[in-house]
C-alpha cells in the first residue's frame, strides 16, 4: 500500500492545520490496532478524523479479515446482494449515457465484488476488473465464476495496473478505512486521462437518522475518515480530481435498519470545484447526544438487577463502558467468554468466565454486545437457561 508506514498526529491529513480534540475512545488489544484513539475536527475542511495509528499495522489487519459481512448477511447467502443492485442503480444514474460505449472499470477494494457483479450483469460489452488484498477477493472470483460473467475478473495490484488505463475507478467504503491519503495518486494513475473517479463512503452527516444497536457504532478505531462531501472534495482536488456531483441514499443492513451512504463523482485532470456542507461537528455533536439520552434509558432497565452478565468483550463492549454508554455505571459485571481472558477498563479488570459457568452461576440479565452472530449468542444462553432475560447492544 501506497505510504504504508504513514502515521497520523492531530494535524488534519487533507490541509495539514491544527486541530481540535472531539472525543477519546479506549479498546481492546486487536493485532496492533491502536487500543486508544482520539477523534478530531478540523474546521477548515468540515472533517473528522482519527489521529494516530499507522498505514501498515491497518493494512496488516485488512489483509487478514473478509470485510463484506453485510453484504452476506442482507444477500442470505446469494450470489447478488440487494445492497449492491440498489448501489448499481444509483451510480448509473448519476454516470448517466456513460456506459452508452465499452468501458474498462476497476473497483479498487472490491470486496466480494458484489457491486462489479452488477455492472458485469448490465455491461456486458464492458470489462470489469477488481483489486482486493484480503480473503474475500477469492469469494469474488468465484462469484463471476458461478454467474459466468466472462467480464469480469479479480488480479492482484500488479495485474490491476497492468490491464490499465480504466475509464471510471470505483472506491467504494475504502476511503474511510485509509490513513494515508496518497492512494489517490495511485488511482490518479490507473485512470485515463479525463477518466471518472467514484468514491462511495459512510455519510457522516447523516449518522442520527440511522440508528445502530450497538452504541456509538460509526465512531470507532476501523473507520479513521468521516467525510462530508465539502472535505472529500477538497482532498480529492489536491490529487488532480475536479468533483462533478454527488448523492446521498440508504442501503438495508444487517440488523435491519438503514445505512447511510454518500457518493461521490470526481473527473482526473479537471479545475477544482470548492463546495459547501452542512457541519460536522454539529452533526456528531446531535448523534453523540442521541447515543447518550439512549444509553440512559438501556442503563434504567438494568437497574433492577444486582448485576449484569455480559457476553462479548470486542470494540461495541468498550464503547458501551465509557462516554456515557450502556455498561459505564454498572454496580457488578460478569464477563462471559469462552477464552479465559483478562479484559482492563479504566482502573477495572475483569477475568472472564465461560458462558455456562456464569449463566448457572448468576441469576443476572444477560447483555449481547457482540455485534456479529447476535441470535446465535441469543440462541445459546436459552439452552443455557431458557428463561433467562436477554438484552442487545
């Protein structure tokens, strides 16, 4: 990866001016993740971000993990996911007679290459190719396989830039995952020249209207940009991009709500376009107090018990134990997991204990803080005890 041994500090990465402190966040250990980040504003760009971490110990851990479990989920298993077909729809639209004429298109960070999977299926005169560094790009593979998309295909870096120069790059939900912002001299030079950029990323502005279960779910140690279209188009345009438009939609998730999407279309060696957007700071302000008023109403039910046994110590566990969250003032706490483990919060350590053990052993409430796999979970503690009251973060 392009400046793989970058690190961030608490200048802005778009404009490089002082910024300001927002909120801090504490985890656990995860291959080496920064276990405390601090989030902060600049607001000459209208952006937030993640300060410190480094490219290499991120791109490290996307090597290592299948990064489209929504895609999976909402699909049920199918080959074509109703996330990509609506985000299919929405890109044609905005790129308009674009695919009137053949066109060659790399998806940069495919994932499975449900979104390639789309266009293949509606292009078929257009070749499509995918670049992916983690497990899931040999899912995608066998998805053009299965389908008989002969369109398209999923390479390596290497062979991604070799079948250049593309006509449109697409970085969808990449963006926002990237430290060092000098990949987009790399997707500068797989475009041709006066070819399309399409950058597809959460909308942060938008965080409120689609609540998760899990508290402060969009603020976390993954997810380092969160953009507004005025600070996208300001980085994209110290890179050569000139934006050309941009939209914002909702696509199904997993846990039944909706989530919010911003895309945006930017055109290689066009005249910078400087546009203006509500602000983020507001914004994050409004959801962080939304997530807090919540969490009081969570805590209020828990007050009942004596204690509280939880299952799942992973990044939703310790953002719901601080910053005002579900678990930050329970009187007793019982961790259950199947790994013995120690688990630190705050000046607190806590030494987990097998589910079955636990359940048995304590006539508590049992909270689900693990955000994949939750009904399974669920599942578990009714063979446990099938009376056992559950509740979900």
């Amino acid at each position: 990866m392009i400046g793989e041994f970058s690190m961030r500090n608490a200048q802005c990465p778009i404009c490089r001016q002082a910024t300001e402190a927002w909120l801090r966040l504490k985890f656990g250990k995860k291959i080496r993740l920064p276990m405390e980040i601090e989030l902060r504003h600049c607001r000459r760009d209208n952006f937030l971000f993640v300060a410190g971490g480094c490219q290499s110990d991120y791109d490290e851990y996307y090597a290592t993990v299948a990064n489209d479990t929504y895609h999976q989920e909402v699909s049920a298993g199918a080959a074509r996911s109703p996330i990509s077909k609506l985000q299919n729809d929405r890109l044609v639209a905005a790129l308009d007679v674009f695919f009137a004429e053949p066109r060659k298109v790399l998806d940069f960070g495919c994932g499975e290459a449900s979104l390639l999977v789309e266009l293949a299926t509606n292009f078929p005169s257009s070749a499509f190719f995918g670049f992916e560094p983690g497990p899931a790009a040999q899912v995608g593979s066998s998805k053009g396989a299965t389908l008989g998309l002969d369109n398209l295909s999923i390479a390596g870096l290497s062979e991604s830039t070799e079948c250049g120069p593309y006509d449109l790059v697409v970085v969808s939900h990449v963006m926002e995952h990237v430290l060092d912002f000098d990949l987009f001299s790399l997707l500068s030079s797989f475009l041709a020249k006066g070819g399309l950029l399409y950058v597809e990323v959460p909308n942060s502005l938008q965080y409120e209207t689609c609540e998760r279960l899990e508290f402060l779910y969009y603020f976390d140690r993954l997810p380092v940009n969160h953009f507004t279209p005025q600070s996208l188009a300001r980085l994209a345009a110290g890179y050569g991009f000139g934006y050309v438009e941009h939209f914002e939609y909702a696509f199904p998730y997993r846990d039944g709500g909706e989530y919010p999407g911003l895309g945006m279309l930017f055109r290689k060696d066009c005249d910078a376009v400087d546009i203006g957007s509500p602000s983020i700071i507001d914004a994050a302000n409004r959801y962080l107090k939304q997530e807090q008023e919540r969490a009081k109403i969570f805590s209020g039910q828990l007050d009942a018990f004596e204690g509280v046994l939880v299952w799942g110590a992973g990044d939703n566990f310790y953002r719901s134990a601080e910053n005002g969250g579900p678990l930050s003032k329970l009187r007793k706490m019982v961790l259950l997991d199947r790994r013995p483990h120690e688990v630190t919060i705050g000046n607190r350590t806590y030494q987990t204990i097998d589910p079955q053990i636990g359940i048995r052993s304590h006539p508590w409430p049992v909270v689900i803080t693990v955000s994949e796999g939750r009904k399974a979970v669920g599942q578990l503690v009714t063979e446990i005890d099938p009376g056992r009251r559950i509740l979900t973060l």
